[in-house]
C-alpha cells in the first residue's frame, strides 16, 4: 500500500466510522422506543422531536472525537484499535453530556444514552475487524528499492517492515564511496545497474537516501527512474531538477521530510473511483455482451479446431505479467509460423502487425474487424489486472526492446482501450503511439477516461486502423 493509499484508506475509514456511530444512534433510538413499548414501566420515550438535530450534532462531534484519538489508524492492531474507540465513544458522550446541559435538554434519555455507547463500541470494533480483515487479504502492490546502505537507509527499511502495510522491501542498491552498513541486506544491484534492475523487474517506488546526489552515477539512476515512470523518494534538499509530481512527505518512523517524484497519476481518490468504475463497467459490459461472446465462441469453435480462448503472456503495471484473454482470431499454430512471417511487419518499433495475416481465420477476420474479439479482456479488468482505458498491454519480449523512456507507458495499469485506439490503431507508427501513451498517462483524469471510452464506439463501428 503506497503513502496515498495509506492516506485515503484511513480518510475512509475515519468517514466509515462516523456513518457507524450515526448508525448506532438510529439503531439505540429504535431499541428505546421498543423497550418503552414492551414495557410499561418504562415508558414512552419523552421528547423524540430533539433527537433528529441532535444526530446532525452529533456527527461532527464524533468526527473530531475519531480524530483526536487516531482511530483511523489501522496499523496498530484490533486490541489498539478497540482501546482508542472506547476513548472517542467517551469523548462523544462527553460532548454529548455538554451539548444536553447547555441546551437544557432534559428529555434526553439516560437509557437511550448507555444503548448507544454500548452499541457504538460494538459496531466500531466489528465494523475495524471487517476493514482489516480486507485489508489483509489485499495482496503485497507495492515493491520498493532502496538507494543507498547507510545508517539512514537502514531506518527507513525498519520503518517499512514494521509501518508499511502490503509493502515489500525488494532490497538495497550500492553507492561508490558510501559506507555500507553489513545489516543493509540484500544488496540487489550497484547504483550503476539500477536501469537494468528497474527493465528487469517490477519496481514501484525507489528510495534514494544518499546524502550526496551530485554523483554522475546516482543523478543517472535518478533519471533512470523519472523515464521510465517509477516513482521516486528522496531526502530533503533535491539537488535536481524533476519533471514530475512533486510531494513532501512525512514518513513515521524515520523522522525526516521527504521529497516524493511522481511522473504518473497519484490522486488516490481518483484512482479508487476509476478502478471502482472499471469493475462495475466490465460487470455491466460483460452482462451486455454475452449473447455477443457466446455467438463468438460457437462460431469459433465450429469453423475449426483449438480453444476458444487465447490465452497469452502480458507485461502490466511495471512490468507485472499476467495472463491476457482474448478470443482466437488466428489458427492454432500461429505462434510457431510467426517467424516465417517477419519480413512482411508493417509496423516499426518492436511490435508485430500485419493487415492481411494469412494465420487469421474467416471468423477470426470479423471479430477482429469488429473488437469483439477484445471482450474476454472485460475479465481482465474484473480481476485488475487491467483497465476500461489505458495503454495496451506488451508483449515482454517487446518490452526487453523498449528504449528507457517508452518504459513510462507500463507505470500505469493497461487497459482494453485508449487514446491509440481512437487515434487510428494501426495507422499510427509506432514511435506516435509510445507518445499518445504517455500523453494519456501525463493528463490523465476520470473524465478524459469517459471521452476516450465515448470515442471509442464510433472507432469500432468504422473500424478506424483495424486489422
């Protein structure tokens, strides 16, 4: 879990907690009332007309009160957890004691009062144990290097294996003339190969912790990283110049400022609501298009033999392969016969294209012409290994050919469709699309998604550079 994500996860937890406690008034209002039904003794509760605004009151009152005793904080462990809700259930009671006194509110129920604690603490605690127990589940997103070997890069990498939540220290890089510290273990890579450490596999963040960033070899390593889209954080002063995103931020644990380069998009807010919108448009795509996919299948199936599917190696979000599905357009040898064919590639760059492929087959042809052979890529998204919009995902063997500054366009989660598409597919060389890749990456946002996905209907039905 990266830093924006660790912010957003406890804004969202602290906004989940209040809607809890909110909860709880409703349900002890409603457990009062009927306990004054049941039992005549009781009897009805007095002046119901204040609860209403006392609630809207309320719900600031427990927001600070959630905030103050660093509720959100997730890190800490259930038992935590429970000790710092039990001290903003008692800070909300305090407020609330204040709020009735000062308004002469003497209705206020005493009972309604202790149901309402009680009920708070339990839906607090239950409603934590469920987010952690999601959380946990999560599996490990973000690897991160470390530049450096010294006492201060040992401090961080404590911090990351007793802080981090679903981060994994991937090792330590060498710096000529730094003293090396024997517990900065592994050593990975020397500050020289930190280019042909980051093509080799994936990395999210790296950490660079040297002192002294005036070094040929150290400010290369840091271009290394900007070109190639991976994320960069330094100790303050910068002693360079950056391209990207620039943050300050403040990790615990290591007891300094940082400085934060990012070069692709890091609105975790944002990226949340895209990846929300991805699973529930691929959910609905997916319903929509069945008849579609299965009328594929069938006529895939009949004209010859072979899977349906094709199933085939991918490089994801920096570098991270997954499977691609797509529906078989070609023969079943195509793989083996696409050698043979090199010499007649009309696309330049590391990518493979022909129109007139003679491995493609009849159905194959259309559903190519008409992107349905696209569709089975909706699970992709589902799964996340993809997007709605995005860059298309390589080949890795494409990948291993990329110069360093077309790396960029894999530090963002593929998707089925993006602005090459709508901008002619093949018709637009290869060095065009490396470029409107990284333009969708460097202005990215939720409504530029919907432009993309509006335009990209209109491309299909004209098929607009297909083949």
């Amino acid at each position: 879990m990266t830093r924006h994500q660790a912010v957003f996860t406890r804004n969202l937890l602290l906004a989940g907690d209040v809607g809890l406690s909110a909860l709880a008034f409703v349900i002890a209002l409603a457990i009062r009332q009927w306990l004054g039904t049941a039992d005549p003794t009781l009897g009805p509760l007095d002046g119901s007309s204040i609860y209403g605004p006392l609630l809207l009151g309320m719900v600031p009152a427990w927001g600070i009160a959630l905030h103050v005793t660093r509720s959100a904080y997730f890190r800490d462990g259930l038992k935590v957890a429970t000790l710092r809700y039990a001290k903003a259930v008692g800070i909300g009671l305090v407020m609330l004691m204040g709020v009735s006194f000062l308004l002469s509110l003497h209705s206020l129920s005493r009972g309604f009062v202790a149901i309402m604690a009680v009920t708070q603490l339990a839906l607090l605690v239950g409603g934590r144990a469920l987010a952690v127990a999601a959380l946990s589940r999560r599996p490990v997103d973000h690897r991160v290097l470390i530049v450096g070997c010294s006492e201060q890069a040992l401090r961080y990498s404590e911090s990351l294996r007793r802080d981090a939540w679903k981060q994994e220290l991937v090792g330590f890089v060498g710096v000529p003339d730094e003293a090396r510290l024997a517990a900065a273990s592994p050593v990975v890579a020397e500050v020289e190969g930190l280019a042909q450490l980051l093509d080799s596999q994936p990395v999210d963040e790296v950490i660079f912790t040297v002192s002294d960033r005036r070094g040929a070899g150290v400010l290369a390593a840091i271009d290394a990283c900007q070109i190639r889209g991976v994320d960069v954080l330094m100790g303050m002063p910068a002693a360079m110049q950056t391209h990207g995103q620039v943050q300050m931020a403040q990790l615990s644990g290591v007891g300094m400022p940082m400085l934060s380069v990012s070069n692709s998009p890091s609105a975790t807010g944002s990226l949340m609501a895209k990846r929300i919108f991805d699973f529930m448009g691929a959910l609905l795509l997916v319903v929509l298009t069945a008849p579609i996919m299965a009328m594929a299948a069938i006529a895939i199936a009949i004209e010859s033999r072979g899977p349906v599917l094709f199933r085939q190696e991918r490089s994801g979000r920096n570098g991270r392969r997954f499977t691609m599905l797509k529906f078989r357009s070609m023969v079943v040898d195509a793989e083996a016969r696409r050698a043979e064919l090199a010499h007649l590639n009309e696309m330049d760059g590391p990518v493979f294209k022909i129109r007139q492929d003679p491995r493609i087959t009849r159905v194959g042809a259309f559903i190519r012409a008409t992107s349905i052979d696209e569709l089975p890529q909706l699970f992709n998204v589902m799964f996340g290994h993809m997007s709605l919009v995005g860059p298309r995902p390589p080949l890795p063997r494409e990948v291993e050919q990329y110069e360093p500054w077309q790396r960029r366009r894999l530090s963002v989660r593929p998707g089925i469709t993006g602005l090459w598409q709508v901008s002619g597919r093949n018709d637009v060389d290869f060095q065009q699309w490396m470029k409107l890749d990284l333009r969708y990456i460097d202005n990215w946002s939720l409504r530029l998604d919907l432009e993309i996905l509006a335009r990209t209907l209109p491309a299909v039905v004209s098929r607009t550079g297909a083949s």
